[in-house]
C-alpha cells in the first residue's frame, strides 16, 4: 500500500469518483469527482488532534460498526493517504450547530469548511475496473436472527473482534457482554442523578424515601404533585439500581468466547439468493478459527457446511490441521436456525446429515460466512463506462477473455469479475494490467503504421 | 492517444494492478472511493493459509 502512495507513476485520488467516461480504446475522457474533505490534503500531517477533541462519535464502518471514531476521521489508523476527512452527514459544524472545534485545534491549518468537490478531467488509453465486493446482508435469511441476536456476527465483523487493532484489541468477547458493558456508565450516571433527587425530597420532608414509598397509598400521590414526583423518582431508582446490579452481574462472569459455531454457505449455494459459491468463505472460516484457538488455546469450533471447499495450494493441509491443532471439528449439514437463550446464548439448531438427526447446540459466538456480492454503485459504474454486467451484477466477462468487459480497453480483475481470494485477485490484476499495457501498446503501433 | 491508465477502485486487486502498469512506466490514475486504499484486505486481521498479517 505505501508504494502505491509514493510511486512517481502513480496519482493517487482517494474520496474520488469516476463521474463521466467517452471516447474509446486509447483515447477515453474521463471526468473525476475529487469529492471534498474538508481538510486540505497537502497540509493535513495526519496528527490527529481533530478527532481527539471532535465532540461527535459515529459508529465506525471501518470496524463494522463495533466501534465509534468522531465526525472528522481517518478510514484506518495506517490508511493511505493518512489525511483526515470530515463527515459531513454527523459533522456539527455542517449540521448547522456551533461547533468549529477541529478547525480550532488544527496546528497545520487545515481544516477548511468551505472547501468544495472538485474536477478532474483525463485523458486515457486504457481503463482496469478493480472495485471489489460487498458481503451478502444476512438480514435476508431472519432464522439467523442477525442483529436481532447479540451473538451473531458476520465474517468480517469476527475478522475486526479477532484483529489486535480492532475494537476489542482482539479480545473475543461476546457482544451481548460488550454491549452491557457500554450501558453501565450511563446507568450508574443516572442512578447517581436520582438518588441526588431522592436526598432532596428525604431532607425537605424529613422521612427515608423507602419508608415514604411503602407508607404511601396509589390514591394519594395523584392529590400531592411533589410527592407524586418523589414515588416515581423512587421507582426509578429501584428499576435502574436493579438493572445495574444484574448488569455487575453479568460483567463478573464475562469471558471470551471459547465455543464457536461458523455457518458456511450464508447467501452463496443458495437457489433463494446466489446460487454460486463464493470460493473463499469455507477457507476464511478455517483462517478465523484457527486465529481464535491461537489466542485461547481452549477456544473449540465448529464449522457448519454442505461440504468444506479448500481448493488451492495447501488449503486441504490448512483445513486438517485445523482440526487436528485447533480443534476445529467440520459437521456436514445446514443450519435451519439460530435461537437465543434468555442469557444471550445463541442456539444453533441443525441437521447432522451425515447421522441424519436433528440437534440443537449452544455456543458462544456464532460466525456467519457470507457470500460475495456485487458491490454498491457497481451498476451505476457499469452505466458510466458502458459495459454489461451479468445475471448476478458482477462486470460480464468470458471464459475466453476473463479479464476483459464487454467494451475494448476496459478491463475487470478481483471481486469485481466474480468472488476470489486475495492470490486470485492479485493473479488477475496483474493480467487485466498487462492487458491494458497491450491495449495502449497496439493502438500506438496501428497509428504509426 | 494517451498512454495514462485509469485503475477504479483502490483494493489489493487496484493496487496490484497500478503497481504492474507503474513498473512498466505507464501514468496510472488510481481513483478509491473510500478516504484510504486497501479495500476489505485492510479490515482482515490475517490472510489463509500462511496466516501473514493482512496490512
Ligand atoms: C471475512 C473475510 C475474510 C477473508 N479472508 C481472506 C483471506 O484470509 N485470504 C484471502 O486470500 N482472501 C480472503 N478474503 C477475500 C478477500 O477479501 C478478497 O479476495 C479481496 O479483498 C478482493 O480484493 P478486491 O481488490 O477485488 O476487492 P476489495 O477489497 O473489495 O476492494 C475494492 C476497492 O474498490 C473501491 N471501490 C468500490 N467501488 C468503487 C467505485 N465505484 N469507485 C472507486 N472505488 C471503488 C472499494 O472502496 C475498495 O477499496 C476474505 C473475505 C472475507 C469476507
Ligand atoms: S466457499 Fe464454502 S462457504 Fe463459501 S460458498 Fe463455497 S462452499 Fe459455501
């Protein structure tokens, strides 16, 4: 990636978007929207005070939404170009607040609020499609319960909880528990609030709020508004301290997962959404479980598939060693549907196909690995430079010419062309490079011939 | 006639891409999006089978 950013040949435009493609093979004009930060490129040293005393947190898309960053931010920590972006749908500044902090803070000038898109327009030979993929929303199948059950992650998500850099630091913890985790400050904040309100009520009546409140028929709070006020900030108090201590509870108990289910096949090999497989998902569930048994040597997991699909070199040997130094067990079979237990303990109930019975199992985290699907905006590119997609919204390209698009001088490589591992997509790029380069080279020698 | 190349999309497969085509000494634009390159290698923590780190 840093090469990228320091190759004298390379003209980095990151936060930019290809508006408007013409012309043809050797000669295409291209218009480029440099879209605004905010923050000027050139003087932003990436040092990060902005953010620090930016009052407004987001969740962060980077990590999945597991974790908040502020308003004005970087995409990742190591991200090229490290430059700074405002986001201005939270932003309060552009929200019509008074804000201004970050423009304040900034020691290199940096930040400009009136800063506008810009334009850029080119002139090439040639054009490589590299826009990757989206993973499949598993929303779509509700018997997964995801985001209605705490502890249903997709892939990526598990990659952010696994990553050292990730939100948890790459401690595996169920989000059910990181969640009671986040609600406690605010609890003990307003529990601190009311019992303040019931001392006040305590001196000026001279009575103990518990005794008041048991002494207190319902009848009698409607006639006397104050003490109508005192009974209910008292049963405040009560709902918030009880919640507070099962919360306590549960944060003493709290571990990391050690039991962990991966379901195979979320979306792909699946005539209801795409009926192709994704190639990568049966590897990369391997990859996870072998990286959580490697943080917690106890950590067991259980891959669900229809089959494990580890075609590659040295995938099969990765897969058993899997099982037999991480104890990753494979069951052939389908999971019909995720339950949850009132303690947030996500049930995993399944057909064993291979001993033909139906049986449920408790774990920690399930892991859904979901299928690769065509990325947003991948048909309003597909109109901009004029080439055909195929049935699933990935760029049409044939097996003759994989690299190729339906139009001379445009070509595709990586997830945009169809779902493929990191090896396959740096396999492929490299073609669709030398194909551009043979482009650029034959329409160079018809003209001087 | 022009010689530059334009890379959409600023990925592992967009940067393998611009690279090969800066090496060969041809002007590459690489257009991204999101604020930063790397695509989804970036967000993975290690890469199967050889477990390297990601970024
Ligand atoms: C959970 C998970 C784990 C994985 N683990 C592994 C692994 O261990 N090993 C492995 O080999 N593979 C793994 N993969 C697969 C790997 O992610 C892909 O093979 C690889 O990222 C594909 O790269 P790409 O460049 O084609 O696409 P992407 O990484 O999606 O990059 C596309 C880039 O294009 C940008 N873009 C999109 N649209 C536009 C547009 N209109 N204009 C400008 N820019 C645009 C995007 O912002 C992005 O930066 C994993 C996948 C998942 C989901
Ligand atoms: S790679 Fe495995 S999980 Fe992914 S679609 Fe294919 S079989 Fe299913």
């Amino acid at each position: 990636m840093l090469d990228v950013g320091r190759h004298p040949n390379i003209k980095l435009m990151a936060y930019s978007e290809v508006e408007e493609v013409n012309g043809e093979v050797g000669n295409f004009r291209v218009k480029i929207k440099r879209k605004a930060r905010y923050v000027n490129e050139d003087k932003c040293t990436g040092c990060g005070a902005c953010s620090e005393k930016c009052p407004t947190v987001v969740p962060d898309a980077f990590n999945e939404g597991l974790s908040t960053r502020k308003a004005i931010y970087t995409w990742f920590a190591q991200g090229i170009p490290s430059t700074h972006t405002i986001d201005t749908e939270h932003c309060r500044q552009f929200q019509g607040k008074k804000c201004g902090i970050c423009q304040k803070v900034c020691q290199a000038d940096a930040v400009e609020y009136d800063q506008k898109d810009k334009f850029v327009e080119l002139s090439v030979g040639a054009i490589v499609v590299a826009t990757g993929y989206e993973v499949f929303n598993p929303n779509r199948i509700p018997e997964y319960g995801y985001k209605e059950i705490d502890n249903v992650v997709t892939a990526i998500e598990f990659e952010r909880l696994l990553s050292a850099s990730g939100p948890t630091g790459g401690h595996l913890y169920r989000p059910s528990d990181l969640k009671v985790k986040e609600e406690v400050p605010a609890l003990e904040k307003s529990l601190k609030k009311l019992s303040k309100a019931l001392e006040r009520f305590e001196k000026k009546y001279g009575q103990k709020s518990e005794e008041f409140y048991k002494a207190l028929g319902k009848e009698e709070q409607g006639n006397d508004p104050d003490k109508a006020k005192w009974a209910e900030a008292y049963e405040q108090k009560e709902e918030v301290s009880k919640r507070l201590s099962e919360y306590k509870a549960i944060l003493e108990k709290m571990d990391v997962a050690k039991k962990l289910a991966f379901i195979q096949c979320v979306g792909s090999r699946d005539i209801r959404f795409y009926p192709f497989c994704s190639g990568y998902c049966c590897m990369h569930s391997i990859k996870e479980a072998i990286i959580a048994n490697e943080h917690e040597p106890e950590t067991n997991s259980v891959i669900f598939g229809m089959d494990i699909r580890a075609v590659g070199k040295g995938f099969e040997e990765y897969k058993i060693r899997g099982a037999d130094h991480s104890s990753i067990t494979y069951v052939r079979g389908r999971v019909a549907e995720i339950i949850q237990l009132p303690d947030k303990t996500p049930v995993v109930v399944y057909e064993d196909t291979m001993e033909r019975v139906v049986r449920e199992e408790p774990f920690d985290l399930v892991i859904l690995a979901t299928a690769c699907v065509p990325n947003k905006g991948t048909k309003e590119l597909a109109g901009i430079l004029g080439i055909e997609l195929d049935r699933f919204g990935f760029f049409r390209t044939t097996q003759a010419n994989p690299v190729d698009t339906t139009r001379p001088g445009i070509f595709v490589c990586g997830c945009a062309d169809s779902p493929m591992d990191i090896p396959e997509s740096v396999a492929q790029a490299s073609a669709a490079a030398a194909r551009a380069a043979q482009v650029i080279v034959e329409t160079e020698m018809k003209k001087a011939s | 006639m022009s010689r530059d190349i334009l890379v959409i999309g600023g990925g592992i497969a967009g940067i393998q891409a611009a690279l090969d085509l800066a090496e060969m000494d041809f002007k590459v634009h690489l257009v991204e999006r999101l604020p930063s390159i790397g695509g989804k290698m970036a967000q993975l923590d290690k890469t199967f089978p050889t477990n390297d780190c990601a970024i």
